[in-house]
C-alpha cells in the first residue's frame, strides 16, 4: 500500500476547490402515467448540464434504495438550486434532491 505522509496530505488539502454534489431521489409519483416522458427529459437535461460544464460527474445508481442519481456540480449550491428547480421531473415531484457543499480535488475523474 501506498504511504501516504503528512506532508503530501497538507499538500493535497490546499488544492482542495468547492463543489455541489447533488443527490436525487425517486417519489411514488414515478410510476405515474406520464412520467416516462419527463424522466427522459430530465437525463437529457443532465446529459447536457454534463456537456456544457456545470456537471462535473454523473452517476446513476441502481441499487433499488430509491436514490436515483448522484451529481457533482462546479458550482454553487445557490446556482444548482437555481439549474433544479428547473428540471421538468423535479417540477412535477417526480424527483426530489439534496444538495450539500463539497470540498474535491480538481482534476479527479472516474476511473475508465
């Protein structure tokens, strides 16, 4: 195993930058006739925040807990609430979400 020293650490937490990581939650209201359609215009929605920047990383999860997706954001809480509470399922109750502010290391990425 790698030693991983005081010094490096000290290093490593001065790199550190804010981030928003963003977990969403699935309602009873998905099995509503209709929700389809807003589902997918709620990963299109992601796929192009992902795109354009403001989401660093996307991450569905399918382990039937009723968490649906985890996002991290590069920006403020204030801006993701803003970007959220604009999605098409979030207005329709379909998803609900929690955002907390992070601390990450720029430039991490998810392994290939």
């Amino acid at each position: 195993m790698t030693i991983i020293t005081d010094e490096y650490m000290r290093q490593m937490q001065e790199k550190t930058k804010e981030y928003c990581v963003c977990i969403f939650r699935t309602t009873a209201k998905r099995a509503q006739t209709g929700a389809n359609r807003l589902v997918t215009e709620h990963n299109r929605r992601n796929f192009a925040l992902r795109a354009q920047g403001p989401v660093a990383i996307l991450c569905q999860i399918a382990d039937g807990s009723g968490v649906s997706s985890v996002l991290i954001f590069d920006a403020s809480p204030e801006d993701v609430k803003k970007l959220l509470d604009e999605d098409p399922a979030v207005k329709e109750g379909i998803f609900t979400y929690e955002l907390h502010a992070g601390l990450g290391f720029p430039g991490d990425t998810l392994p290939k």
